[in-house]
C-alpha cells in the first residue's frame, strides 16, 4: 500500500512541476502562442576499454620457447600475440603456441631468437583471438551445478544415513 501512496506522490509532483512550466494567460484570439520544450540533453561517457591482459615470463627455453602465467583461466588462446617487455623497453613480439589451462608457451620468431628473455619479463597481449564473453566458469574444473531429481534424492538419502549412523553412537 505504501508503494502506490508513494507512487501517487510523485506523479502529483512531476504533474504540478510541469504545470508550473506551462503559460498561465489564455492567448486572444487570432494571437499566436509559441510554447518552447526543453528536451534534455544526453551526455555520453567514452566506453571504457579493457586493460590489456597482462602476465609474466615464467620458464624460458633455449630454443625461443618461453612459458606464461596465462592460460585458458584468462581466455587467451593458441595464437595470440604477445609483446615482451622489460620495464618499458620492448624487447621481442611472439606468439602462444600452445595454452594449458594456467600457463602457457609462447615462441619467439626465428628473426629474434637472439633475444635474451629472464624469468619476471612482462608479457602484454597484444591480439587475442579467443577473446569471448567471460562466464566466470571454467567448465572443465568447477563441477556442474544443476540438480537432477535422482541426485537430490541420493544426497537426501546420504544425509539420513549420516544422520542415523551419528543417532547409533
């Protein structure tokens, strides 16, 4: 009740504030009244941009080969392009050749293998063609979590064993 109470209260407000708004003097006849509406003005903010995906060298190979903390957690994908950095000096591109699910291997190109990458080197994605919308579920870990009738009725069960195992001692 206090819902349409309150609902009545303010559309009685916005209708006495736009009736304040309104000329009050009939126009004579044969006059020509201009009413002028203000249509409010909409600002529009810039889209904010997503921070580019961001990880460290782990383990460095002496074949161009080097392992990341980034994997399949972060939705990065085979192929994607990393940039190496020390500081912010650029040192190399490269890219992932394969993604587990927590790390992953990434080669450099033959033209800079010569390049010496250490453990603690910044790794930026610079393009990922994995990117998709993320569900906050990495479905090969986190168990499903919809329940079948049989499967309440099997954890019901486990719990009135318990319970009457617990009662016996």
């Amino acid at each position: 009740m206090l819902r349409f109470t309150l609902f009545g209260l303010v559309l009685a407000l916005i209708s006495v504030s736009l009736l304040a708004e309104a000329p009050t003097a009939p126009a004579a006849t044969g006059e020509t009244v201009t009413i002028t509406v203000q249509t409010p003005t909409a600002t529009i903010a810039p889209m904010e941009t997503e921070a580019p995906l961001r990880g460290v060298v782990t383990i460095v190979e002496s074949n161009g080969k080097f392992y990341t903390n980034l994997g399949a957690k972060e939705q990065l994908g085979q192929g994607a392009e990393l940039m190496v950095l020390r500081g912010q000096t650029l040192l190399s591109t490269a890219v992932v050749i394969r993604v587990n699910t927590l790390d992953s291997i990434a080669s450099l190109p033959a033209e800079e293998r010569a390049v010496h990458l250490l453990p603690g080197d910044t790794v930026v994605v610079k393009l990922n063609p994995n990117v998709t919308q993320n569900t906050n579920k990495i479905p090969w870990i986190e168990p499903k979590t919809s329940h079948t009738e049989q499967s309440i009725f099997f954890g019901l069960l486990t719990v009135l064993a318990i319970g009457y195992m617990v009662a016996q001692h």
